[in-house]
C-alpha cells in the first residue's frame, strides 16, 4: 500500500470518508486531489461526528500529514470555518498536520454567486449545482483567470492581479446576468482577511511530497465524489467540473510522476444519487422510502434526500472499471438486513435490447432497469467482524456483486463507526 487512491465508484456519497478514516492509520500522508468545498465526506470517531467538506479525512490522525493539492477548488473563507467547526470539536490543525498547495487555484466569493445566478437563469433546466461555485471556478481556472495561494504573499502584485481579475468578472456579473459589480476593495478585502489565517499552511506541496516519496513514505490520495460525476466519464453534464477518477490523482495531487499501487473503489450495498441526472435503477413509493429512511440517505452537504435504487451492476461495473479499481470496498451491507428479498438491478434495457453496459449518457434516459432479487438476510450484521460469521445469504450477496463486476471485495463495511468493517485477506 505505498501509493493508494480511495475512490467512489458510483454517484458518490458511498461511504470514502468512512474509508479513509478507517485506513489513514496506514498511510502517512493523505491527499485531496480535486473538487472543493461541495463534498460531504461523514465520519464517525472518537472525536465525533463529522461532515468534512474540503479537509481530507486524515486530519484526526496524529502523525498524519494531510495536503490539499493543487487540483482542488480552494474557497479560503469555506476551508476556514471548517477548520474552525473541527478545531471546537478537539481536533488539532496546525501546519504540523495540514498543508496547502502554493498551486492551488481560489475559490472566490463570486464564483458561489455566479453558481446561483446561472441555476436561478436555468429554473428548471438546473443541474442542480450545490451552488458552491465549482463549476464557475473550474471554468476560470481553465481560463487562466484565477489566484493561485502562493500569490497571497506578494500583496502588491496580488491587488494587480485581482483588480485584473475583478474588471474582467464584473462584465459577466453586470452584462450576462444584471447582478451588482464587485469592488477590487472587496475583494482584496476578502482575500487579505481569510489569506492572513491560512498563509502559514501554504507552501510548496510538491516538494514535500517528493521528500516524502523518498523517505518511503505511504501516501493516500482521496477522492471526491464517484465515477459518474467524472466531467469526462460521468453523465455528462449531470457531473461535477473536475475529475475524480483514480487516473488524476497524481496529477492534483501534485506528483504527476507518481503511480498507483492500489485502488480502492467504494461501492454502496445499494445505489443512491444526489440531485438532478438519470438515474436509471431508481426506485419509487414506500419501498423507497424504507430504504432511504434505513440508511439515513440525506445529503451530508446539502441534507436533500437522496434518490435511491437497488445496487446498479452496469453502472458499477463501468465504475470498476474507469477506476482502474484494484479492490472493493462495499458499504453499509448492514442498511439492507431485514428484507425478504434483495433487489439488483442486473443489466439496462436500451431500446428494447439487454445489455450489460453503461451506455453514452444521452442514451439513459432510454434505458429501463433489468431487475432481479437475491434472498435478503434477517440478522442484524452490525457487530459481525469476520467474514465467516455473516449470514450466507449476506456473503451470497457480496460474491454475486464480486462476480459481476469483476473485481474483489476486500472490506465489508457493516456500520458507520471506524472499527464496524470486515477486512477480508
Ligand atoms: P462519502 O461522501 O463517500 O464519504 O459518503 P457520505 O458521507 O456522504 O455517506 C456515507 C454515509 O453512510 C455516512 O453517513 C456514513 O457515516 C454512513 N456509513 C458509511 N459506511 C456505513 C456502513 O457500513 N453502514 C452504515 N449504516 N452507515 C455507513
């Protein structure tokens, strides 16, 4: 496990943050490579319960040294009050433990309004953004017209280049959308009150992590989100604006040069998806809502209710397999214990034809699930810890999901809390 990247393999939500709080005992750095404050990573631990945003789920380690690299999107103010919110509940960050990338590109306030102004233009053609400003942020980076955080520490140069910046901005703002124009005095305001707190966390990433290479170190890459909401492999444009594949960690990270040894794909027991898109497994009505009621399925960033749907195998499979997944990590196994019968979404049916696939996301929504079911288990699962003392019906389960995607389940998460997992050898 020199090099690891813990990944979701769906729509997200699957349960990473659970799995890399569980596994950073391993690791001595932890990396988070893309996307930016509209994650929701939940864990449980000895210090309580938390929903991390943008801190990678390594901070409650001692010893472990978490980065954020450059691929994220680095909203100062939101990562501030995070780092605030985990501080009150006893948890220590200091740059002993938590370092930024210089290359790391700024989340600015008005990315968040431009994310609400283009979903209010949008109504009901929304794609249901958590209005964070991610998919505006992403878009200037790719323009060149953002801050990096290493530009904190030349003020004067800094004001040259946001007043640049803010003349650009504000013929979007006034011009596109009729909103109020910002001020560079705003501005810099904004990125000299939150740059002040977070400029001692700053500092070159990628030099650290070669030393850390050399010294044989093993890093942890986490992601966020899941395959599907990949913006070059997901369902286009029901996806985020970054890549959260295994294949850009390296590159976000800040160690383009780096390989993977390992990959660790979440998958859900069942399938849940946030917000707008196709979601071909759905399920409706009162069965639905059992499940969403069993697995507390609410979003942690946002606590909208999640779609939910029996576990997808053609989703999952394609999930597999751009991850490049070298092992499975199956989640909330115990949220499906008391049915008669389990559920599974076998293969699509597109235009009258079956097929295994996942097909080109503007073909979903022709797609009609293929259902079969599986004997469902009656024993609470919760306190089991070892792979043979789960129902057979449980391990039926996870060897048919094992089978058909290919690819071996080697944890079996049976509850929230750090220690409820089966590893199995
Ligand atoms: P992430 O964004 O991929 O980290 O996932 P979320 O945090 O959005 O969702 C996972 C939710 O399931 C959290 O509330 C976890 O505490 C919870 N959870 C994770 N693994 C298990 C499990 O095996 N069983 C149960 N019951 N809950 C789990």
């Amino acid at each position: 496990m020199a090099n690891c990247a813990i990944v979701g393999i769906n729509w997200g939500d699957e349960g990473k943050g659970r799995m890399v709080d569980l596994l950073t005992g391993r690791f001595d750095v932890v990396v988070r490579y893309q996307g930016g404050g509209n994650a929701g990573h939940t864990v449980v631990n000895e210090y309580g319960k938390f929903a991390l945003h943008l801190l990678p789920s390594g901070i409650f380690r001692p010893g472990v040294m978490n980065i954020l690299g450059n691929g994220v999107a680095l909203d100062l103010e939101n990562l501030w009050q995070e780092m605030e919110q985990v501080r009150a509940q006893g948890v220590a960050l200091t740059p002993e433990n938590l370092r930024i990338s210089e290359r790391a590109s700024l989340l600015l306030p008005w990315h968040r309004a431009l994310d609400g102004l283009e979903e209010a233009r949008l109504k009901d053609r929304a794609y249901g953004s958590t209005r964070q400003g991610i998919a505006p942020f992403y878009s200037d980076k790719y323009q060149k017209k953002t801050l990096l955080a290493g530009e904190l520490f030349d003020a004067e140069a800094l004001r040259a280049h946001a007043a640049h910046l803010t003349e650009w901005k504000n013929l979007t703002l006034k011009g596109v959308y009729g909103a109020e124009p910002v001020t560079v005095e705003q501005l810099t305001e904004w990125l000299v009150t939150y740059g002040e707190k977070l400029k001692p966390f700053i500092c070159d990433t990628t030099k650290l992590l070669r030393q850390a290479e050399r010294e044989g170190k093993r890093i942890l890459f986490e992601a966020q989100l899941g395959t599907l909401r990949d913006l070059d492999f997901g369902i286009v444009p029901y996806t985020t604006s970054s890549n959260p594949i295994a294949a850009y960690a390296p590159v976000g990270a800040g160690m383009p040069w780096a390989k993977l040894d390992e990959v660790i794909g979440v998958v859900k027991a069942y399938s849940t998806c946030v917000g707008e898109g196709p979601f071909v497994c759905e399920m409706f009505g009162e069965e639905a809502e059992k499940l969403r009621q069993a697995g507390a399925e609410y979003g942690a960033k946002t606590g909208r209710p999640r779609r939910v749907g029996p576990i997808d195998l053609p989703a999952t499979r394609y999930g597999v397999a751009m991850q490049g997944a070298t092992g499975i990590a199956l989640t909330k196994l115990d949220v499906l214990s008391g049915m008669d019968e389990i559920p599974v979404c076998a293969k699509y049916r597109l235009d009258g034809e079956e097929t295994d696939d996942f097909p080109f996301p503007t073909k979903l929504d022709r797609c009609e699930p293929v259902m079969t079911t599986m004997p469902g288990w009656k024993e609470d699962i919760s306190g089991v810890r070892k792979w043979e003392d789960l129902p057979k019906a449980a391990r039926d389960y996870v060897e048919m999901i094992e089978k058909a995607v290919d690819c071996p389940i080697t944890y079996v998460s049976v509850g929230p809390e750090r220690d409820a997992c089966i590893e199995r050898k």
